[in-house]
C-alpha cells in the first residue's frame, strides 16, 4: 500500500515537471516550502532551531542549490532532537511501532512555473531515510506537495496548496500515509522587517501552526523568530522557532531587478 501511493504521487510529480516554464527566487517560510526557487549556480542554507523547553529542543538543516531554470534540488537533515537534562544529548528512534522515525536525511527537488505576473505553482518532494546504527532499522520517509503561491499585494503574498507524507515522516498513529493543507504568508515591513507564518493540517507529528517575523540583517542573511503552536493537533507541544536564512546571492538585489 505505501508503495503503490508513493509511485502514484511521483509519477504525478515528475509529469508535472515536464513542463517548461521560468521561476524566480527564495526558499522556506517556517515550516512549509515558500514557493520559490533558488537561482541557477546559486546556493541557500537555512538552519532552524525548535525551543519547547530550556533543555529539550530541536534542530532543522536544509540546504538548496539552483541546477536550472525553474529547478532546484537539496538536501535536509531534520528532526534531529537535542536534550540537556543530563540524559543522552542527541536521540534516535528507529522503532517502526513508534513513529515518525528520526532524525531523517532527505533529497529534495522542486519545480517552480510561472503561471502570471503575480502567480506561481510548485510542485516539490522530499525522499531519504531515517538513520539508525542498525541498517535493518532505516525506513524511507517522503513528503510531496503542490503549492500555488499568490502575489496578492505589493509587499506580500500567501501560498496555499497540498501534502501526501508518509507514517515515517508525519508520524500519524493510524495511516501509512496522510494528505492534507498547507499554507503560509509574508508580509514585508519596509525594507528591514518580516511577518510570516505557516500552517499544516492533519493529526501527526507536524499538524502545527507558527506565526513571527523576522528582519534582513543584510543582502545575504535573515533572522526570523516565532511562536509555535500546538494546532491544529494539539496534542503536541508548543514552543519557539529561531530561523536563520544564508544566502550565497546578494537576493534584495535579486527582487528588485
């Protein structure tokens, strides 16, 4: 069954993307791609930190290279908890009774197309498995997603669209797999400051809502901080995200040609 939906999602994904259209620039709001594309021969780094309590968080690294038009291509290693209340610093879970599995090292590629001046769409996957010292213990994890990304207002935009995970990644207790919403905005405040938020649906491990802001300290680099929150499952915990952006491009200058 996870098979067959796993082929039937990439086959859409990679049908998609046999088109050719033009794309533009930027990476991740919180927690849900932001609907752009990093430059060809153009790299960006982001590395997210999840606070729930002074000695219990959790950290997030993506890295992405632009290989074309359009196309870009990268590689995550998430959900990779860190504790210091003098029990064991990094933890693992390769138990397949208890899921999501972690941390995760994923390939990821998207697609953007230009559908209007101020329209986008993007169609996106992420693939890898969980590590474990035991190779018998490793499961592969994927997330696959649609986003349409409107540029509604001058200085903003929101982007909503569509998610099919697997029980590795989303860890939900009952499916091998999930679809559901994603969605986010941003709003810029001048030149220096940021709100943005996102949103994902469902009742697994990443059902969660996040809303902050963030400022450009410069042409290469972005600090964002926001409030995690436990909904729509609320059975997680909530928390606080620190998010830094690296980019290897001067990117205002980017969006302003």
């Amino acid at each position: 069954m996870l098979v067959k939906h796993f082929r039937s999602s990439a086959a859409l994904f990679f049908l998609a993307t046999c088109l050719c259209l033009e794309a533009r620039a930027q990476q991740n709001l919180f927690n849900i791609p932001s609907g752009d594309v990093t430059p060809r021969g153009e790299w960006f780094y982001q590395h997210q930190i999840n606070f729930y309590e002074p000695d219990d968080f959790e950290t997030k690294s993506h890295f992405v290279y632009g290989i074309a038009d359009g196309w870009d291509i990268g590689l995550n290693f998430i959900d990779l908890p860190l504790r210091l209340d003098g029990t064991r610093f990094i933890s693992f879970n390769a138990d397949s009774r208890r899921k999501p599995l972690y941390p995760l090292l994923m390939a990821t590629a998207q697609k953007q197309f230009n559908l209007s001046e101020h329209l986008n769409f993007n169609v996106g996957t992420q693939l890898g498995p969980n590590l474990s010292e035991r190779f018998e213990s490793k499961k592969i994890a994927y997330f696959n997603y649609a986003l349409a990304k409107w540029h509604l207002i001058e200085n903003g935009f929101i982007a909503v669209g569509g998610y099919q995970g697997n029980d590795v990644f989303l860890g939900q207790p009952e499916e091998d797999y999930q679809v559901g919403i994603i969605a986010g905005f941003e709003y810029k405040l001048g030149s220096k400051f940021l709100l943005m938020g996102d949103f994902i649906s469902g009742d697994h491990k990443k059902s969660q809502t996040v809303l902050g802001g963030g400022i450009n300290v410069n042409n290469y680099l972005q600090v964002f901080v926001g409030k995690l929150f436990d909904f729509p499952n609320g059975d997680l915990d909530s928390g606080i995200v620190l998010e830094i952006n690296l980019y290897g491009w001067d990117f205002k200058r980017a969006l302003a040609r």
